[in-house]
C-alpha cells in the first residue's frame, strides 16, 4: 500500500468460493491506485512520475556488503534469532540522535518502538485507538498508506483542510467541534507535517503551536507522521510537533526515505500508556520487527557519515525538484502548483474539466505515468489534481516525462473545449468490478 510498491494489483477473483465467508474489515479493502498502475508504469519506456521511492544508486553498496558480513561474522546468531517486541536497544538508541535534529531532546531509548516501517506503526496506532465506526481526522489529500490501514480498521476519515502553509488549524477544531456534534468519537488527528505526500506542502512554525492547542483543548491525539522531516532541500528543518508537546503526540519517523526501504524499518515514539499497548500489539502482530534489518540499520548508522549521506540526498531531490519546476513553467504554464521546500512530490492542479484518473491511460500510452488525485481521498475528489513525484527518475527523464505529460493534457483540454466533456466514464477505481486503467 505504501508507494514504493512492488507487485500489480490481485485481479478480482470472480466465482470466490469463500465469498461471503471475510470479516467485514476484509470487505473494506481496495487496492490502491498506485498500485493498480505499477505494472505499466515500471516499464522502462515509460517515465514514471508515479512512486515515491527514493534513488538508491549512489549508496556504497559494496563497502556495505563487506561491514555486514562482518557484522554477520561476528554475532549472526543474534542477527538470525527473534529479538524484542520493541526492537533492538542498540536501534532504539541510534534513533535518538536523529529525532535531536528536529528539536525531540527529551526521548529515552524506553520511549521508542520499532517498527516494520511506518506502515506497520500506522497499523498498530489505528490498531490500538479505533474501534469500527470510530472518527481518524486526516489531512487532504491523503497519504494513500494510512488510508488504506482507516479503511482496514473500518474508521471513518474525515478530512481536514490544508493549504499552502499546510494543515490549517481552523478546520481541524471546525472538524472536532462539528464531529462531537454528530456523537462520533474522534480518536486522533493524522498529519504529515514536513514535506506532506501528496500536497508538498509543510505547516508552518506559527501553526504548530496552535494546532497543539486545539489538540490538548478537545483532548484529541495527534499522529505525527515524519518521514521526510530531513529532507528539506537547503538543510532546513522543523521543529517536531513532538518536540513541544510530549503528551499528545505520537511521533512516528522511518529510514526508508533517508537511508533506504527495503528493510523495512521505521520507529515510533509514544506517551507510556500509549508504548505500551503499541508493544502488545506490535508482539501480537508480528513478535518483533526483524533482527537482521534493524542490525544493518545500526551497522549503517555506526560506520557511515549517515548526515553526509542525506545531505547528499538532499542535493539529488532539490535538482530534481528544480528540473520538474522548471519543466513545468516551460511545458504547463495553465497548471498550477506550489514547490516544494524538500521531499518528493509536487501536487499538481490541471484545468477545470479535465480528470486526472480518465486521462491515465492516455498518459500511460504516451509513456508517462503519474497518480491520478483521485487515488489520495475516499470520496472520489481529486480529479482535478495529479501528483508527481521527482524522486526516482533522472532530471533528464522528469524533463522528458513533463513534456510527454504536456502532450497528453494539451490534447486534453483541446477535446475538453471541442466537446464541453472531460471524456470517459467516471469509473470508481474503489467499486471491485472497476477493471483497472485499460493500458495497453
Ligand atoms: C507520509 C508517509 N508515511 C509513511 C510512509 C511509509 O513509509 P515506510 O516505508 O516506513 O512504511 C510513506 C511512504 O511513502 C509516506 O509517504
């Protein structure tokens, strides 16, 4: 579900034999769209602005290779054996060097939870807070992965509204207020704060504190989701909402934007009562995140000049980041968007009329991919909207991928004008009999 998926959507099987037989949650699932388009848009003819993964080729992959044989050599029993449910200490410690980077001084390595990336924190905290019906509000659009876990748990989302300097702490007390008026339990606030996925946007220093407020007025939880905090392209960092307040937040951070993530491993910081039932839940879920991931994470940040790399990082994302902005004003001066300070995304706004998800196909077969809006809300919003992502491919192919991109919505609004219509059916991707994009 996350964005760096790796397998094409399951087919809907007809004829189950066990339908009828799936707990309700299991009836709630869809599968996302990002997903839904993997399959195409990972061939290499096709410039993909679609997946959020990060660009790995200039790790040092052999000098990696040579300290985890050594680390292998030395305790692989450890390595190779279940560890604690809360992870390893050693990690647990590591992590908190990290966190003081975003002004979080006050966290002890008890404090902390590993976890199987973020995705598996976002699990366990909806896990532990929902009960079906239960109300998560969330920013708009969303991150595609947490809707997928409300979904799961059967939690109604109810989006807040954010704008430019991000969340906008109006329409989350709005939100709570008119929530508690209809007898629903709010349960927590998600929001991604740095660098947001899909918007690109990141709440401002002002607000922070006044988000904070309304959260311990209406003692609602926040759900700080942080995994790209330190990839702000000119080294610049935010406080953490955790940083001013340790009562109300869960902070959750990941390495699989700044260092990488196919090992799966994020972290979580929570008040006690919180940790806690996390710990429970993490040990029912999976008994504990794996040993030998969280040893190469360590081994990692124990040998490497780990700040050195993510600036590098930063470098790479920022040309990228300037090349799609600059293709942009060159080929799609008529959208609009806001650049991004860091991260990987830019949230674009097409012409009134047109529909992302319909012109998917279109795009694909002109050899771009990219995530309809539609895929980032429950309710079928977003068509107006595409987001693309300039983490993975190369400035030369994001420059190429916006020009074939401007081809596509050129011929588009042509159409759009010729006809008054946007086109093609408006096909729920949510509804299962929703065949999938008819790429070629
Ligand atoms: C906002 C956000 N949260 C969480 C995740 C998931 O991260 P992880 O790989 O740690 O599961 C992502 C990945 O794209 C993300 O963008």
């Amino acid at each position: 579900m996350a964005d760096s998926i790796s397998s094409p959507t399951p087919r809907v099987i007809r004829n189950d034999p066990w339908y009828g037989s799936y707990a309700a949650r299991a009836e709630t699932m869809r599968a996302s769209e990002i997903r839904a388009l993997f399959a195409v848009a990972s061939r290499p003819e096709v410039v993909s602005l679609a997946g959020g993964m990060p660009y790995l080729d200039y790790m040092p992959f052999g000098q990696i290779a040579d300290l985890i044989a050594k680390m292998m050599r030395e305790k692989g029993d450890v390595a190779w054996q279940y560890g604690l449910a809360q992870g390893d200490p050693h990690l647990r410690e590591d992590v908190l060097q990290i966190m003081q980077l975003e002004n979080i001084v006050d966290v002890q390595p008890d404090d902390v939870v590993i976890t199987n990336g973020s995705q598996n924190a976002l699990d366990l905290i909806t896990r532990i807070m929902c009960d079906p019906g239960d109300v998560v509000l969330s920013e708009a659009p969303n991150y595609v992965g947490a809707l997928g876990v409300f979904q799961s748990f059967q939690v109604d989302v109810v989006n807040v509204q954010l704008d430019s300097h991000g969340l906008i702490p109006e329409s989350f007390e709005e939100a709570v207020k008119e929530q508690r008026r209809l007898g629903k339990k709010v349960k927590f606030l998600y929001t991604v704060p740095n660098f947001h996925n899909p918007a690109g946007v990141t709440l401002s220093v002002e607000r922070r504190p006044k988000i904070l407020d309304i959260a311990r007025r209406y003692h609602v939880l926040i759900v700080e989701d942080n995994p790209y905090g330190l990839l702000g392209f000119d080294g610049q960092t935010y406080p953490a909402l955790r940083s001013m307040d340790a009562e109300n937040v869960v902070y959750l951070s990941s390495f699989s934007k700044i260092i990488a993530p196919g090992m799966r491993i994020a972290w979580m910081v929570a008040p006690p009562g919180i940790r806690q039932k996390l710990v429970l839940a993490n040990e029912a879920s999976v008994l504990c995140p794996p040993n030998m991931s969280q040893f190469t994470i360590t081994t990692y940040l124990d040998n490497f000049d780990w700040k050195k790399q993510i600036n590098e990082y930063r470098g790479m994302y920022k040309k990228r980041c300037d090349t799609m902005d600059a293709a942009l004003h060159e080929y799609l001066p008529y959208c609009s968007w806001n650049k991004p300070m860091g991260g990987f995304y830019i949230w674009l706004k097409i012409p009134a009329g047109l529909d992302s998800r319909a012109m998917l196909p279109r795009a694909v077969t002109a050899k771009v991919a990219y995530v309809a809006g539609t895929g980032f809300y429950m309710n079928g919003e977003g068509k107006d909207h595409m987001r693309l992502s300039f983490c993975y491919p190369t400035p030369e192919r994001i420059h190429e991928g916006i020009r074939r991109l401007s081809t596509v919505i050129d011929a588009e609004r042509e159409t759009t004008q010729l006809f008054a219509t946007s086109g093609k059916p408006d096909n729920d991707p949510r509804d299962p009999e929703y065949p999938g994009p008819d790429v070629p």
